[in-house]
C-alpha cells in the first residue's frame, strides 16, 4: 500500500510542477484557485500522457517489443548464439519504446548517443572489427593439414548466389539484391558490411535475418542433414588430421592475405583483419595484441553491433513487405548452402580412395556460422556413431566458409559498386 502511497505523491508533485512551470496557465493562474486550477492540472496531466510510450504506442510497436523478448527468451531457455541475441533482443526493445521526436533520443535522430554508435553500422567500422578477433581466436591448422576441405567451404557459398537470383526474382532492385545474397553466406559482419555499402536502407533487416538464422543452425541443418546423408555414409571414418607445424601456421595467414586479396580486393577489411588477427596470434611475439582481440575488442564490438543493429528496427522501419521477403530469402539461403556444402562432399567421395573419403555430414560446416554449425556437424556424427568424432575436421570447411563468404561478399560488391 505504501509503494501505491508513493507512486501517486510522485506523479502528483510532476503534475504540480509541470502546471506551474508550464503549459499555457501561468503560476499566478493557478494561484487564483477555482476553474483555472482544475484545467491548468487537466492541460498538464495530458501533456504528461502524450509524452509517455503508453500514448504513443503503435501494433507494429508491440509486435517487434515480443520479437525482442523472444530472442532474449531463445537465447537464455536454448542458450541459442546467446552472445549475439541477448544484445540484438535488448536493442529491438530499446528501438521500439515509443517517443516523441526531436529529443535526440531515437537511432535514427542525428546527435542521438544511439546514432553515434551506429555509425559504425553505416560505414561498415565493426563487422572488419569482429573479423580481427575471429582471426585472433580461429585455429586454421584442420584446413591447413586438409586443404582439400576448403573445397567444401566453397561449395556452401552456392547459398549466396542462389540468394542473389531469388532476391532479382522476388523484385528486388540489383544492388539490394546483392546485400541479401550475403545472408547465404551465414555471416553476420560480412552481410552488414555488405548491405553498408550496397543497401544501407536495408542494413536492419539483413542483419537480423543473418544473425536469426545463424542462431537457429542447430534447428535448420539437421533435417537437411538427415534428409541428404545416408547411414552408411554418416559412419564413415576419417583419418586424424596431421600435426600442423608452427612454420605452417605463420606462413598461412600471410600467404592467404595475399592471395584472397589478389582475388578480390574489395574484401581488403574484413580478410585483411581476419588474417591479420591470426598472424597475431600464430606468430608469437603478439600474445598480448591476439588476447586483446579475441576477447575485450571482439566482445565490445559485439555488443555495440547487436544492441544498435536491435534498436534500428524500429516498427515503422522494420516491419514491411520487404523485410519479410529478406527473411523468406534467408532461410532458402540457410537450405541451399547447407545442401550444397553436403552434396559436393558426396561428389567429392566419388573421386576419392575408400582410406580417403569424408564424412559427407561435414559438408554442412561450410556455411560461415563459426563453430555452431561444426557442433552440429559432431552432435550428427556421435549420434550415429558415439566413437565417430568429426569436430575438428568440421572445422575445415568451417573457417573456410568464413574466408568464401567475405570473398564472395568482395566479388559482388566488385560488381555492383
């Protein structure tokens, strides 16, 4: 009772001071008593309300503040990518608040503190950020001792251009079309970058559907996996990769710097800041600049991309016809890749020794969702086999979907800027 006591003392000294230092009666008015009074607190009880969320709030607003819970909700009950959903979900929240403009308060008001911090969304500034630190965390020595693999890594890539094609169908123009395509890939920094550059408009819209279904891998890729893959198949064996040496391990991030470049130059910041971040950490003399950037940069940027990147969808913005095409097109994009990835490594097996064959189930690491999507690749596996380990060799196409998704992501900008 005494906390209801408080709450209405609260709200009555607001009105109070908003009538006598507002509003269209003056103090003297107020002062005088009778009918003045009584609508000088009218006048300052509807000012109050009009400026409250609870005036202002829309359908669409209440729509996108559910979607918002639900994320925080997977990522706490299914600890789905809860690093990356807990922000997105508290952004969402924070974007949909409803509020009157010109207070410098929303993500899309110049001078707001949330349009400074998106800033780096705009001009492509964290996803280069993000990729230092996954370079600085990434151990490359399965691709380095199977190079073969990256070939699978390639193949999942079929994602982004059957994304492009679809997106072209479904009417959207070139450039916008281009940016979606980047959600085939499975990477979040790479489609944001992507979108910064081709369509800014769109930006909120594919990083969400990028990061939505990245989270949800472990949902998508079984039934696909179960669907492509046969038993016999699922119990293949694979020899242990060899011992990579350190020399090797120094040697590939420059050599692969040069190379990827030399391919597609337009993707300079984020595989120039991916092999960077792993040279620092293979070569060394660099522990402390790799430790930085694989845990207090990476996890500050992280959450200043999913908290702004949240708060950009606001209703009026998100919820469109638009939007919701992106996401039909990203789950296609999640299926396609998943299904190329799988298939060529079938293909592969055709033209390889019995001692020699892969497990076709680590064809679907080649979507760039790092490591979710070779956790998958190793809960399929031991369920078929609890002896059968496929998680390092998962790993291969794995971070090598990272690399084919950034050079993809620099051909089509190649392109289309």
């Amino acid at each position: 009772m005494r906390k209801f006591v408080t709450i209405f003392t609260v709200l009555g000294l607001l009105f109070m001071v908003s009538v006598l230092t507002g509003g269209d009666a003056s103090a003297q008015d107020v002062i005088q008593g009778g009918t003045d009074s009584g609508s000088a607190l009218s006048r300052g009880m509807s000012t109050f309300w009009q400026y409250t969320g609870f005036s202002n709030i829309t359908i669409g607003n209440i729509v996108m503040l559910l979607v918002g819970l639900f994320f925080i909700f997977l990522a706490i009950q299914f600890n789905y990518e809860p690093l990356l959903l807990v922000p997105i979900g508290t952004g969402i929240i924070l974007g949909n608040i409803p509020f009157i403009e010109g207070f410098q308060i929303g993500i899309y008001e110049d001078g707001s503190v949330l349009n400074y911090l998106y800033f780096g969304v705009v001009k492509g500034i964290y996803p280069p950020l993000i990729f230092l630190g996954i370079g600085a965390m990434t151990d490359f020595s399965s691709l380095i001792s199977n190079p073969r693999l990256m070939l699978l890594g390639a193949a999942a890539q079929i994602g982004v251009f059957g994304t492009f094609i679809g997106a072209m169908a479904l009417g959207f123009e070139i450039h916008q079309a281009g940016a979606i395509s980047i959600i085939g890939g499975a990477d979040g920094p790479t489609a944001i970058f992507a979108s910064s550059k081709l369509a800014p408009e769109l930006i909120g819209s594919i990083a969400i559907a990028a990061y939505s279904y990245m989270a949800l891998v472990p949902v998508i890729q079984p039934p696909i996996m179960k669907l492509m893959i046969t038993k016999k198949e699922r119990l293949i064996k694979m020899k242990p990769p060899r011992a990579v040496s350190k020399t090797e391990k120094i040697l590939f991030p420059l050599i692969g710097m040069i190379l990827t470049l030399f391919i597609s130059p337009t993707a300079l910041p984020l595989l120039g800041m991916l092999f960077f971040g792993n040279l620092m950490k293979e070569c060394g003399v660099t522990d402390r600049l790799a430790e930085t950037a694989r845990t207090k940069l990476i996890d500050i940027v992280t959450i200043l991309l999913g908290l702004t990147v949240g708060a950009s969808t606001q209703a009026s913005v998100f919820l469109t016809k638009e939007s919701m095409m992106i996401f039909v097109l990203g789950a296609a994009s999640f299926i396609v890749a998943t299904a190329g990835g799988l298939l060529f490594a079938k293909i592969m097996n055709l033209f390889l020794k019995k001692e020699n064959k892969i497990n076709p189930l680590i064809g679907a690491a080649g979507v760039s969702a790092v490591p979710d999507s070779a956790r998958v690749v190793q809960h399929e596996g031991l369920k078929s086999d609890p002896s059968n380990h496929l998680l390092m060799h998962a790993m291969a196409p794995n971070v090598s979907g990272v690399i084919g998704s950034a050079v993809a992501a620099g051909i089509m900008l190649s392109f289309l800027m």
